[in-house]
C-alpha cells in the first residue's frame, strides 16, 4: 500500500527544484537553501520567458479566456454587483444536515432577459429566411466569418459576469460551473474563427501531373439545425452556433426549452458582435419545434447534443424525409467507467471521482457513472469517499460557497428518485446525502454498489454514483463488459502502472480517455470531445476534424495545357 506513496516521494524529491536535491548538491550555498521559497518568488515575480502567461497559451493563434477566482473576494464582489449572491444563507452543509433553502428550482426563478418569441410562421419562416441569406454568407469566406466569431467572443468576455449570474439563476448551475461555460463559449468563437481562416481561407493545391491544377475548396453546406442542450445552455448552444458559421452556413438555432433567456442573450451578443440577422434565427419552444424543423426538407443539416433517444429519433426523421442526405453531427450521453488499481493514490482517487461524479449534479454526459475498485483496497477508497461526500455543500447556486445546485427540473428529478427505488431493491445503496429540507428539485448525492453490471444499462443523468468491485486479473474480461454496453464517451483509469492503463484502454473504446486526472472538463482545442456508438457520431467538438463536417468538398481539376500549356514547365 505504501508503494505508490514512496513513488511519489522519490519523484517530488528528486527534481532539480525541491529542498533535498538543492541540500544535497555542494555548489547550492546553505542561505539559498533555507530561503523562504514564497519569499523568493515574491522577489522575483517575473515569469519565465518560455512560459506563456494563461492569455497567450495558445500563442498567435487566438487568445485564451478569463473568467473569475472565486477564492479572491474582489473576484466574488464583481460577481455580487452583477447578481445579488447570498453569503452562505440558502445553502445545506450535507455533513450537519442542517439548515434550509426558500430557493426554488431554476426553472422557478425569475432571470433578467425574457425569452425572444419565436417568429411568427415558426420554424418554416424562420429556414426561409436562413436560407434566403445562406449564399451572401458564404461567399464572405473564413477571415471575414473568423472576424466576426472574434467579436463575439469579445462580447462575450465583455458580458461574462452577467452571463455567469443567469446561467447560475437559469440552468442551476453552481458558480465555478457557470465561469468555466462563460470560458468555454468564448473558446469556441476563438477557436473556431482560427479554423475558419485556416481552411476556408480559399482553394488548397493538391499534388498534380504536369499540364494540370488540382484544388480542394470548401464550402457550406446550407441551413443547418442547431438543437442544443440544458445542461450546457451557453457553451454548447454558442459552440454549434460558432462552428456552423465558421463553415458558411447559416442557422437555426433550437435551444433548450429550459434555458431560453441563456439563448436569447446569446443570440443578441452575436448581432451586436456583427452577425446579420437574417444569418442567424432562434427558435425557441419544446421539442415539437425542433421536430418541425428536422423534418423540413430544406434544410443542409443537423448538429445535436443530447439523449441517445432523441438522436435516434432525429436520425430516423432525416432518413425518412424526401430531398438530399444531409449529415448529423450528435453528441449524446455515455455510461462512463473509472478503474482504479492497487497503486493508485487514495486520495487523489477520491478528489477525482467527487468532481467526476458530482459536479454540476451529475448533469454532464462526461460524469462518472461506474466506479470500479480492486476487491483488495475498495472497503478504504469507500470509507474515504462517503467521508469526502459529508462535506459536499449543497444549496443555492449563486452561493460562492455551493458545491452542487438543484436538478435541472421536476422530470429529470422524479427520473432520479425512480432510479434510486429500483436500486434500493436491487442493489446495495452506501449513501445518499439528505436535502429534504431544501424542497424544490434538490437531488441528495447517492453511492451506489452493484454485484454486476447487468443492474444498469443505460445512463442515469444525475448525481448518482455506481462502484463495482472486480478483481484485477478479470480487467479485461470487466472492461469487455462495459464496451458491451454500446456507450463510448469518457473513461478514466487511475494508476501508476502505464499497463494497467493500456490494458483498460485496449478493452474500452471511449472518445476521451483520462489518466490520474478527473474525467470532465474537457478544454477547446486542447481535449477536443465526443465519442462513438451510443455516444455520438463524431467528429469532436472543439477539434481541428469538426468544421470540415460542416461543410461540402469541391474538387477542381483544371486542364491547363489546353490553354497553352503548363507554365512551370516553361520556367524550367
């Protein structure tokens, strides 16, 4: 057991930079060695020249996003200016038990921009005027669409604390939850519009025979459907936005009926940062809407995040209506395992699974889903684990100083609640925090163990976290299982053997994998996302495959000799 500890050790201990290495080398003088090391760096705060400061990480490309540190009380004050935020009242410490809440479920609270009605006509009007603009648009090019993602990411940025407060008040999302999608929005624009310019910047060269060009353009496709989810309402909802025009098409964007005032704000953030109207048109209201809109024959296309079942549905609808086959680009949800091994640090397990599994209530299609523990070490991980929940802080979202926020509505709360009454028959719960004094649509964090994976087939889309035990020479056997399940989103593997994590690997296809870290959070640009099977369609958003989807290839191919001959050959 103390292993993996002792690894750790040698590793910290041995680098250049720690106190044993400088005590034990002769040429480092004794007064350098007892610095104080805060003191030293204050003395010293210039960076490094080959460390980029977070703005420029990703050098001349496009620029990094800001958002707040909540743990610096001028970051929570700017906060509290933008939204009145309760200090402390509202919340439930789930250790104490303790305390009350008058906050309602999000989709009882009064937010600050009413929702835009859609236009009059409905959907149908609104393809008819996206499609009216789709050739002026895409004749812009990328570097003039790029220019104007920039701007929205700029407005954005500008907006972020408003923006931060009506995601927490619209979506109930916690605060860090609602900074990191104000980020992630504006990583979209940036990385989008560096797309663009990159590969709409006009035709590309192929290799060719003498007497001849060959090119490879891209262009739009046409009006596509963007139908984008609660749980997301701004990251997501802006990010198919971005990626749709970055390619040259023009949109109709279906958001959530949940979240409609997030969208709204949105929509009008993209025509101030310059956007034509007649470019962009939002659709609000409930599904029937964005079933009208899938079924419109003239649509180009459809990009979805969402349930499994719903991208079924929509799949069915576009391969039975009559005009052209148009693409369908789906993110939907996953049954994501985490395995841990013998050599795996408890505690750094136990931080990862409680922000893998309970962050944003459990309403990401990236949360953790199945633990699986080694028999020999899984009784430790469960004490430690069920002691890391007792602290969780359970309340308002606009809180600074709430861990986890309300289910998203009564629906997706009563889903969970069945859940839970079918697995208190069938399987073994461990613990499930009390909220039953904040009313509303708050979910009590649950541990769940199973005796097989045969008790859960499909994603349970909330804070509810299943553990498996498993001995580590059946790991493949055990992993064959879970690919079995037709899901392959995320996958976690902690463990200090690299065997280990190729074993797991090999045995679990999934779209995003992570090691000794935390399996949600994936980065633009950096962790591109998105799976396969039950999962999605591919390609993965925020990476350099995803706009080429979004567009149509054409090859030119040009007999140049029939007009006198090939020029590169002259100049020989």
């Amino acid at each position: 057991d103390l292993l993996p500890y002792l690894v750790r050790r040698l590793l910290e201990n041995g680098a250049n930079t720690s106190f044993v290495h400088s005590f034990l080398d002769d040429d480092v003088s004794p007064d350098i060695v007892a610095a104080d090391p805060i003191a030293t760096l204050e003395s010293n705060p210039h960076r490094h020249r080959r460390l980029p400061p977070p703005p420029q990480l990703f050098g001349a490309s496009r620029r990094n996003s800001t958002g707040r540190d909540l743990s610096i009380k001028a970051d929570r004050d700017a906060l509290g200016s933008s939204s009145p935020l309760p200090r402390g009242e509202g919340a439930v410490r789930s250790a104490a038990g303790e305390g009350r809440s008058d906050m309602q479920a999000p989709d009882r609270l009064n937010a600050p921009h009413p929702p835009t009605p859609s236009p009059q006509g409905g959907g149908g009007e609104a393809i008819a005027t996206a499609l009216s603009a789709f050739t002026s648009w895409n004749a812009r090019g990328g570097a003039a669409r790029g220019a104007i993602l920039r701007a929205m990411a700029d407005k954005l940025q500008a907006c972020h604390d408003p923006l931060v407060a009506l995601t927490a008040r619209e979506a109930g999302r916690n605060l860090q939850d609602s900074i990191d999608e104000v980020r992630e929005a504006i990583d979209f624009c940036r990385y989008y519009a560096a797309e663009a310019e990159r590969l709409f910047a006009g035709a590309h060269a192929l290799p060719s025979p003498a007497g001849e060009t060959d090119h490879l353009e891209l262009h739009g496709r046409g009006v596509f459907v963007c139908i984008s989810p609660w749980n997301f309402p701004l990251a997501i909802f802006t990010g198919q936005l971005a990626a749709a025009l970055a390619a040259g098409n023009t949109v109709v964007a279906k958001p959530a009926e949940q979240t409609p005032r997030i969208a709204d704000l949105a929509v009008k953030l993209f025509y101030e940062a310059g956007l034509p109207r007649d470019v962009l048109q939002l659709a609000q209201g409930d599904g029937k809407v964005g079933g009208e809109l899938v079924a419109d024959p003239r649509i180009a296309g459809v990009a979805f995040t969402g349930s499994t079942e719903v991208a079924r549905l929509i799949n069915r609808t576009l391969a039975a209506k009559d005009g052209p086959i148009v693409p369908l680009i789906a993110e939907t949800g996953g049954l994501n395992g985490l395995f841990v091994d013998t050599t795996a640090l408890k505690e750094q397990v136990v931080d990862d699974v409680i922000i893998s599994a309970f962050n944003s209530a459990g309403q990401r299609c990236s949360s953790l889903r199945l633990l699986f523990l080694p028999h020999e070490t899984a009784d430790e991980v469960i004490t430690t684990l069920i002691g890391a929940m007792d602290a969780l802080v359970i309340g308002d979202p606009a809180d600074p100083v709430t861990d986890i926020g309300p289910i998203i509505d009564a629906e997706a709360k009563a889903n969970l609640d069945k859940h839970m009454e079918r697995m208190r028959r069938e399987a073994r719960p461990l613990k499930q925090i009390n909220v039953s004094q904040l009313g509303g649509n708050f979910f009590g964090p649950a541990l769940i163990e199973l005796s097989s994976l045969d008790q859960i087939d499909k994603e349970v889309f909330g804070p509810i976290l299943h553990v498996l035990r498993y001995d580590p020479v059946d790991i493949a056997r055990v992993g064959a299982e879970l690919a079995a399940k037709g899901y392959g989103l995320t996958l976690g593997v902690h463990s200090r053997l690299e065997g280990f994590a190729e074993e797991v690997i090999a045995a679990v296809p999934a779209g995003n994998v992570y090691i000794n870290r935390t399996i949600v959070g994936a980065v633009v640009g950096v962790q591109p996302f998105g799976g396969s099977g039950l999962s999605g369609t591919g390609p993965k958003a925020g990476g350099p495959n995803y706009l080429p989807r979004f567009a149509e290839e054409r090859a030119v191919s040009n007999n140049i000799a029939a007009q006198g001959g090939d020029p590169h050959l002259l100049n020989l």
